[in-house]
C-alpha cells in the first residue's frame, strides 16, 4: 500500500505520549482509520515515553509517527532561568497547533487529545475553557474536530475506564525525570499513585524508586 493510499485512510490523530490519559484515548478509540504521533520536544522522559507509546501502538497495529521538535524545546528551555522538568511553558499550545499541522497534511477530520480534569488545574491550556475556545478556532480555521473526551474524568476514573479497555499500565510512562524506573516523587508520579490507589491498582513494588 502507498504512503499517500494510507494517509488518505487516515480520519483521525491522536497525539500520545506513552502515558496514562493517551494512552487509555488510544485504546479507547483505536481503529483502521487510527494513527498517532508522538512528539520529542526535548522533554526528560522523552526516551521513555516513546518507548511506551511504540508499545501501545505495535500491540493494536496503530502506525506512530515521531516528530521530531528537540531543537525547539531544547533552544526555549535554555532561555529559562532554571531547568524545568517540562521545558515547553503551554506546551498544549505548541502540541496541538503541531497536531493540527500534521493531520491537515494527513487529511484527518479529527485530532485526539489525552487530558483530564486536573491537568487544567495545573495548566491553564489544558483548561476546559481555554480548550473549547482553541478547539472552536482550530475548526474555523482548518475545519479539523479537537476532541478531548476525558476532560471530566478524574485520572482515577481513566484507569478503571482503561481496566476495562486491558490496558496494562505497567507499560506506560509517567515520571517526568525521565529515569528508568519512576521516582515515585515527582508530581506525575504522585499523580499516577494516587491515581493507581483510588482505583484500586497495585502495581508492582520496584515499579518507583522510591515508594
């Protein structure tokens, strides 16, 4: 099959990360007309992470592409006065306007975006209302559908969701230090306990660094 045959029987993207929320979207949604991306803005984890979402995409027969943004988020990072575990300050801005780049070149109606109820309490681009309002824009302007299903959902509520989907989160990626195994300290993994815990999910006792 050609490249541009597969492209034009792609209708929707979706932009994963290897962790908990896009990865359970992925699962979730996952068809014939599926693909994802996965972008490097020089992020810690960003070995890691592409490693889990390569493993999602493989075991549901999802194609994966990886753009590569390093430069950028490296050449913005180094302007910071200190070293941030995230270096892209409204990283959901640059994520989705590179979403939205890459499904219009593949002719995709829609784009998919893992977040959840709490990430907009920490990021205001992740907010309901700011996600409504560049949602409505990006379909003015490009006529492309921005679908955030789990904005309502706890991150609790996304793990019994992906329980029942058979995720194994044991192969996801969340520590935002980038290391082999997870801290355990860093907010997304005292996210992603916390998250494990009210759901009811014990993983594995060497699965942190520290527990």
């Amino acid at each position: 099959m050609s490249r541009e045959h597969t492209c034009s029987l792609t209708t929707g993207i979706l932009l994963l990360s290897g962790g908990i929320e896009s990865t359970t979207l992925l699962h979730d949604r996952h068809g014939p007309t599926l693909a994802a991306i996965f972008i490097d803005y020089s992020q810690r984890a960003v070995r890691h992470e592409a490693l889990a979402a390569r493993r999602h995409c493989d075991l549901l027969g999802i194609p994966m592409t990886v753009l590569d943004a390093h430069a950028i988020g490296r050449d913005i990072n180094a302007r910071r006065p200190a070293r941030f575990h995230v270096p892209l300050p409204g990283r959901n801005l640059f994520i989705l306007g590179t979403g939205v780049n890459w499904a219009l070149a593949a002719r995709a109606t829609h784009l998919y975006l893992g977040v959840n109820a709490e990430d907009g309490e920490r990021d205001p681009s992740a907010s309901p209302g700011s996600l409504a309002r560049l949602a409505a824009v990006i379909n003015e302007v490009t006529g492309i559908h921005i679908e955030a299903p789990y904005l309502s959902f706890s991150k609790s509520e996304i793990v019994r969701l992906g329980i029942g989907l058979g995720v194994d989160y044991a192969r996801t990626y969340s520590c935002l230090r980038g290391r082999k195994r997870h801290c355990g300290r860093c907010p997304q993994c005292l996210a992603r306990r916390a998250a494990m815990s009210r759901a009811g999910i014990d993983e594995r006792n060497d699965f942190y660094e520290s527990r």
